[in-house]
C-alpha cells in the first residue's frame, strides 16, 4: 500500500524545489494583505530608438535567448526559419537528433533560405534563388553546375553556426557566436522549473502569430503584474482570478512569479507533485528577456516575442498540452481554453500594449506609475537596465 503509493509519486513529476518553497510562501500570506508601494520606470524605455539598439545589442545579442519550442524540430529532419530581434535564422535538427543554429543566409549571394515561419522535414535545405543545398549540419552538398566555379572548395560554404541548446523544453541560440550556451549561461534553476513542468514531454496544441504596435517590453510588462487581470481581462480570465498577493522571486536574470488561484489555497494544498500543485498555483515565468511561460492547471502557455523596432513586437503564441490527443473532452477543453487564451491575450493583452504605445506616444506622462501590484514590472525594468549600462555582460 506504501509501496503503491511511492511509486505513484515517484513516476509523477516532482515540482521544483523553488516552485515548492514559492507556493508555501503564498499559502502563509494573508490573501487579503497586498503591501503598497510605488515606483515608476520611464516613459523613454518605450520611446527611444537609442536605447531600443542598445537593448538589442547588449542583451538580444550577447545573451543566449529562447526562442522556440524543442517540438518545433520534432524530428531528424524538422527545420524552423525565424526572426530573433530582426535577424534571420534557421534552426535544424540533424540526423543525430541535436538541434542546430544558422544565421538564415545561403553562402552564395546571402539569400534568405527560408521565409519566415516556415517549417518542415527534409534531410537538405535548398535555396530558392540557384539551388545550393546545405545538409541539416550546415554542410554545402550541392552546387548546381559547380565546374563554372573556378578554385571552388564546397568545405569553405558551410552555413554560418550560432551557439545552440535545447533545455527546458526549448531552444536557446546566442547571436554572438563567442557566447556559449550551456546550462549555466541559460540558467540552472529555470531549467529545471522548465523539465518539472515537462515542457519538453508536452505536445503543441495551438499556435499562433501576432504582430503588436508596440515596444516589446510593454507585452513583458502584461505578464509581470495581476492588476490589471481581473480589469482588463473582465470578460475572460476575470472569473479566475481575484486581486491577491504574488510572489516575485528573480532565478538568475529570469523571473518567476507565484499566485494563487481564485479559489485561494492553503498550505494543505501545497503538493510536491507538479500536478497537483499547478492546480492551485499559477506560475508565471520570464525567461530573460522576452519569452512568457504561464502555467495552469490544464495547459500551459508559451509565447515568444521578438522585437522588430521600438514601437513593433512580433509575436509567436503556442499552447502547450499533455497527452496524445487521443481523449475527445480533453481535446475540447483545450480547444475552449484556447480560444479564451488567443481573445486574452491577443485582444485584451495586446491590445492594451498598443493603447499604451499610442499613448506614451503623445509625450504626456515623462514616467509610468506603478503600484503595490506592479512591481514585478520595475524587477524586469530593473535587469533591463542592468544589463543595458554593463559594458560587455554576458550572462549572470
Ligand atoms: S543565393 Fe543561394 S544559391 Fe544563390
Ligand atoms: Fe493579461
């Protein structure tokens, strides 16, 4: 009987020993006590184009970035065009299974070699403009008519390689080629907040892509702060959610924030099983900078954005699911809750990012004020700034 019920724990997943001690935490707060305070970030962080290309440079650029679901390389074979902070980049996954990243320009005359998005299962990738074929390594094999290159050496046009790892569940690239991405530039802690939640075992069940009229961080901000959930969201997620205390806890440069779910919750309901703790706590996580993971007790949500200049964001939203798809009401209630997750986020979130882009665009407030509520806000602004005025960082 012990035995079973051993065993039942062990072949469960265990919760991360932070989200464990996050939700303890929240269980022995007064659900009803949220501390005041103010702070303010300013208005120039949405507005200005300088420090949009510094932010670009000194964190896009140098630190290893998320930026794609390991289940969109489902197999040897699988490759994936995408834009990271306006770079084009091709990621594969090679006949050993690894994932691979290449800066998404044919070694010929620097065509594209893929459009944007596109994704699919071949063992070569060939570009549209003359047909030169690179293996899913990066190899050129093929040069249509290669005797009319004279002194040729096909070894000299590989594609060119980014550092790459899949952890957590994700992919993580550097654009600049001398940083390394391995667990401890990526971040320990996250990582295995990542595996305890199995973003790596879970399928993708939607997604989606947005385009935003507005400064990447003001998407971040959204997932940073509940005040505005019950509000904003007052015809979606509202029933969910009522105003209550979070726990904001920064992992390395990343965030995690702990709330509770409407029902409230107490200590009893504080599991060391994934499962049953993701019941009564949502987690949700900035992967620095710019990638959102947001957990509930039936899917999770993952989103990617991409700045593209100061007042542009792209936007790439999946959600997340367990289980085969071979469960009809399981299905149904994903496909539910997907839809009320794309209005949420897509029409209300989003949304809500443009308006303040449109209004920080009038000039009239020099800074934006935030409450006891919001600061979760400030924390991320605060690592922003860290690692915009540290001259060469890296990671930490
Ligand atoms: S530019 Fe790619 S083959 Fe010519
Ligand atoms: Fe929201």
């Amino acid at each position: 009987m012990v035995d079973d019920a051993v065993m039942g724990m062990a072949e469960r997943r265990r919760a991360s020993a932070g989200q464990f001690d996050a939700a303890v935490l929240l269980s022995e707060m007064d659900a009803g006590a949220i501390d005041a305070c103010t702070s303010y970030v300013s208005a120039e962080a949405y507005l200005s184009p300088q420090l949009f290309a510094q932010e670009k440079s000194r964190i896009f650029g140098k630190l290893p970035i998320a930026v794609a679901s390991a289940k969109e390389l489902p197999q040897p074979g699988s490759y994936l065009s995408i834009d990271i902070a306006g770079l084009a980049v091709v990621l594969t996954r090679n006949k050993a299974g690894e994932v691979k990243a290449f800066l998404n320009a044919c070694s010929h005359r620097g065509a594209r070699l893929a459009e944007p998005g596109a994704s699919e299962c071949a063992l070569k990738i060939s570009c549209p403009y003359h047909a030169w074929t690179y293996n899913l390594d990066g190899k050129l094999i093929g040069v249509p008519r290669q005797e009319l290159f004279t002194d040729f050496d096909k070894a000299a046009y590989s594609l060119k390689a980014l550092p790459c790892r899949e952890a957590g569940g994700l992919v993580w690239v550097s654009l600049d080629p001398d940083v390394a991405v391995d667990d401890d530039s990526i971040g320990r802690e996250l990582i295995g907040d990542f595996d305890a939640i199995g973003l790596g075992d879970m399928r993708i069940f939607r997604a989606q892509n947005f385009e935003v009229a507005a400064n990447w961080k003001l998407i971040e901000d959204a997932f940073l702060e509940g005040y505005h959930v019950i509000r904003l969201h007052a015809k979606t997620l509202a029933r969910f959610f009522v105003d209550a205390p979070q726990s904001i806890e920064r992992i390395g440069r990343h965030l995690r924030q702990s709330s509770g779910s409407r029902r409230g919750f107490n200590r009893a309901d504080v599991s060391p099983v994934w499962d049953e703790l993701r019941k009564s706590v949502v987690y949700a996580y900035i992967a620095f900078p710019n990638v959102v993971v947001v957990t509930s007790p039936a899917y999770v949500s993952l989103m990617f954005t991409s700045p593209v200049s100061a007042d542009r964001t792209y936007i790439r939203y999946m959600m997340m699911v367990d289980g085969k798809g071979d469960v009809p009401e399981q299905e149904s209630l994903y496909e539910r809750s997907y839809a009320l997750m794309s209005e949420a986020f897509g029409n209300e979130d989003f949304r809500a990012a443009e308006l303040s882009q449109k209004g920080l665009e009038t000039g009239a407030l020099k800074a934006l004020t935030l409450g006891g509520m919001e600061q979760g806000v400030r924390r991320f602004h605060d690592i922003i700034e860290e690692f915009v005025h540290a001259e060469g960082a890296t990671s930490r």
